[in-house]
C-alpha cells in the first residue's frame, strides 16, 4: 500500500542544478520563497554541482536556516548579490589577457629575431614586441593588485574568526622568507601564479566569497554534497563536510555516514578520504572548471594529489544521480551519526533545474570550440531525460515525493513574467561567473522564486494559513532595494530588449549592442 504524504518524513532533498550564475540566481530565488514559508528548515539534504555549489556552499557557511535567522539570511544575501552583480571573473579575464599577451610579445619577438638573421630587425615589429611586453607586465600588474586589494573580507561571518592562508600571499612574503634567493623564488612563483587563470579564479572565490574557510565549516546540522567529475578515476566525486569520496555502491553509505574506508574493486580501490581541511572554494571551483575555458583542478589532501577535478555536469549536471544512489544504498543498515537513514529523513526531492532549453541549428560548426559547446549542449540534453528517470525511480521506488522546477518552462498567467519569449530569452542567458545586471538577477531569482512557491503549495497544502501570511513578492521587489532595479526598467519591452543580448559571453559586446539597441 502506497504510503500517505502525512506519513513522509517532512525532509527535503534539494538538488541544484549547474549552469553558472544563471544557475545561482534562479536557485537563490527559490531559497528565498522556501526561507520565507518556514520551508529551509526541512531540508536536510543539498546536493549541488557547478552554479549550485556555489550557492550551497554559502548557505552552508551562512546558515540561513529558519525564518528567524533573518540576519544570517540577510548576510547570505547581500553577499551572493553582491558578489553576482559585481562579477566573479575580473581579475582571471586580466589573467587571461596577460597570458595572451605573453605568446603575441614571444610571437613577435621570434619573428624580428629570425627576420633580422636575413635582412635585419624590423622597427615596427620591435615596436610591437615592447608595446605586447608591457600589455603584459601591466596585466599581470593589474590582476596582482585586484587579487590584493579586491578581495577583502569585510562581511566574514563571526564564526569563521580563524584566516587561513592555503597559498603564496603578498602580505606575507617578507615575513616568512629572509634570505634574497628564496625571496626572488617566492616572488617568481607569485608573479607566475598570475598567468594561471584556474588559480586566479580560485582565489578570487576563496578571499571575497568564501572567506577563507574550509569544508569543515559546513556545519548547519543539514548534509550538503558537492559533486564534481574527476579525471582521474573517471567516476563523479563528491565533497561533503567531513569527506573527500567517489559516488558508488561502496561510496554511497560511507559518505553518508560520513565515515573514513577503503573498498578493493576488481584492480582499484576505491577511498573516502579525510578532507575537513580542504578549502571550500576548491570543492567549489572543482564543480564549476567547465572544459576547455578552465583547466582541471588539483585537490591535494596531506600533501598528496587526490583528484584532478572538471566540471560536475560533465557526468551530472542535475545533482540527482547522488540522491538515487542514497535513496538505493543509504537503506537503514547505513544510518548516519544520529541514526537517520534516507528512508527516515527524507521525503520530498526537488530538483532546482536551470538548465537551457535546446535549440536546433542549420548550420556547419567548423571551430573546435564551438563544436565542444556543441556537443555539451547534446550530453545535458541527455541529462535531462535522465532527470525524469531519476526522479520517477525516487519516487516509485523509494515511495519519496520527487519533483523538479526548471527555468526553460514557460509558466501561467499567474506569473508576472507569462511571455514565453522572455522565459526562452532568460533560459538561455550566459552561464559565466562576470557581472549580471540587476534586470538580470531580478528575472531570474522571480523565476525560481514563482516556481518554489508553485511546488510548495502543491506539496504541503496544509500550510495555506502561511502561504497566505506571507504573499507572493513582485518582481519589482525580489531584490534587495540596493540590488533591485528601476522599476520603469520592469516593463515587459525592456525586458526583452535587455536579454536579447543577455547569451553573449563578452561583456563589452553586450553592452555595445544594448546601447545600439536603445539608439
């Protein structure tokens, strides 16, 4: 017999989808509607990848938990938004530009040096070379000081007092170092880290967004599983707040249980690893280095190489797979700590999805890159339908209300933003870590936020009396007023005339074409 929904654990699994901070907003809105129905302190469970770990990493390490947490909610908030609307991709565009004009000021050189071995150097190309040479010197110059001076920590949350330092630092060079030699090694090193994007973008995550703080600071009494696909084993692995382990049969209860082992597997084993210390921007940048843009990221545990780690949604961009897997292996013979088990913890999963929708093209892609953009398109395309099975095996199987809410689909006449065209237009904004406008943020955290309230009634009709209390929010008001934008910038024309160009990766090209646009 089918168990009743009054007789469900009331725990909630959320699962957040990748997709950038396209992904981030839209899960930041249904946060918000779950926070103000009383909702967040069900959840027992996130599970995240790429854009969603970064949003579960900062619920995690803010703690906005219940209703009457409205100061910690408010520090989560101001955070995130702050972070979204300024960008989290200035200082590695200037790496990159750096190291672009490495190999031009090297191209160049070679050049004049074999044109001048047959008829002697060339003015002009020696011109060029010193202008590349010091493009670079003053990109490196610049990403050295934004690393420095733009990422300070001034909102770290009380209980994250203790600063840590996981990598070379300026302000501590001439303390630790005294002889010349290791100082100018120091220095080498130093100037040399800012010609890697991948290490740029880590610390820019690491000092302005997570402070600093380490996997063991997740401690809000909920569990939270950051996947990410490891290039190493080739199998998808997940961070948690005590444990570093590969998501499998063997994997699935230890980390669970959170408990340290080792399981041989024909002629490999497979581990779960202590890693309280490894920082959180870590696990983060390990589930968001989407190939080719951003290169693997190493995760070192006592000083050994642990993982070499891509993108999560290279194998689950939905961070659902992990739930089944719980809901198959973590039975009650592998109940956690406190002697909760899946099946006595969790009785609802929803599934925050912000992937695109997929478009089909007439046309020939002949650039590699494009191809790969391509061909990531087509494998979340087939993630997707693997949604729909996951969430009909956890429902039918495990007897747990399973769900999911996506941004692609267009919504009813109750929402304020019913125009299919502007659904299609946000579903397909940019899913890079730059600067997004506040027309930007407002769609699509009003998006999530419409969804999560059209699951909650749906799933908990028995708390009519709160939804009423608390009405639904405009979209003129989903923000914060220093975050929020113009109201006359609300219109439906505007809105659409904004996301037209809202997909285009360069910056500089979007606002070019808006300002075009408006003229």
């Amino acid at each position: 017999m089918e168990k009743t929904q009054s007789r469900r654990p009331r725990g909630i699994w959320l699962a957040m989808s990748g997709g950038g901070l396209r992904a981030a907003l839209f899960h930041y809105g249904a946060l918000k509607r779950l926070y103000e129905l009383n909702l967040l302190e069900d959840v027992t469970v996130i599970s995240a990848t790429s854009g969603g770990a970064l949003i579960a990493a900062l619920i995690g390490l803010q703690g906005p938990l219940t209703n009457g947490d409205a100061e910690k909610w408010e520090n989560f908030e101001n955070t995130f938004l702050s972070a979204v609307t300024r960008g989290l991709l200035g200082p590695t565009m200037w790496s990159l530009a750096a190291w672009a004009f490495l190999l031009l000021s090297a191209t160049v050189g070679l050049a004049n040096l074999a044109l001048s071995l047959w008829i002697g150097s060339s003015p002009a190309l020696t011109v060029l070379f010193w202008i590349c040479y010091a493009a670079c010197a003053g990109s490196i110059l610049v990403t050295a000081a934004w690393m420095h001076w733009g990422t300070k920590t001034p909102n770290r949350p009380a209980h994250l007092s203790e600063t840590r330092r996981f990598a070379p630092d300026f302000q501590t060079i001439k303390g630790i170092y005294g002889a010349v030699e290791d100082r100018i090694h120091h220095w080498l090193n130093a100037v040399l880290l800012q010609l890697d994007p991948s290490y740029v973008r880590w610390h820019f995550l690491n000092r302005l967004l997570f402070f600093d703080a380490v996997l063991a600071d997740l401690k809000l009494g909920m569990k939270i599983f950051i996947c990410a696909a490891d290039l190493n084993s080739g199998r998808e692995l997940v961070f948690t707040e005590k444990l570093l382990g590969e998501l499998s049969a063997s994997g699935s209860p230890r980390l669970w249980r959170q408990y340290k082992g080792e399981v041989v597997m024909g002629n490999s084993a497979f581990t779960t690893i202590i890693g309280e210390d490894i920082p959180v921007a870590t696990a983060v940048a390990a589930s968001s280095a989407l190939p080719p843009f951003f290169t693997a990221v190493p995760v070192f545990v006592a000083g050994r190489l642990a993982a070499n780690c891509v993108d999560g949604g290279v194998i689950d961009n939905h961070a659902l797979i992990i739930a089944r897997q719980m809901a198959k292996y973590a039975d009650e013979q592998h109940a956690d700590a406190q002697g909760k088990a899946f099946a006595n913890s969790v009785g609802h999963v929803l599934a925050l999805d912000a992937s695109s929708p997929m478009e089909s093209y007439e046309r020939f892609f002949w650039l590699r890159t494009s191809t790969l953009l391509r061909l990531g398109d087509v494998l979340h395309n087939r993630q997707i339908q693997g949604v729909l099975e996951d969430l009909d095996d956890i429902q039918r199987l495990f007897d747990v209300s399973a769900h999911a809410v996506a941004l692609r689909v267009t919504p009813d006449e109750s929402c304020a933003l019913k125009n299919s065209e502007v659904i299609f237009r946000a579903a397909r904004i940019r899913t890079h870590f730059d600067r997004f406008s506040s027309i930007e943020c407002a769609v699509l955290a009003y998006l999530g936020y419409y969804w999560a309230n059209r699951w909650a009634v749906k799933e908990y009709p028995d708390r009519k009396e709160r939804h009423a209390t608390v009405p639904l929010r405009g979209i003129e008001n989903i923000l914060p007023e220093r975050f929020a934008p113009s109201p006359d910038a609300l219109t439906e024309s505007i809105i659409l005339a904004h996301l037209r160009y809202s997909h285009l990766r360069v910056g500089v090209w979007r606002r070019i074409r808006r300002l075009f646009a408006a003229a």
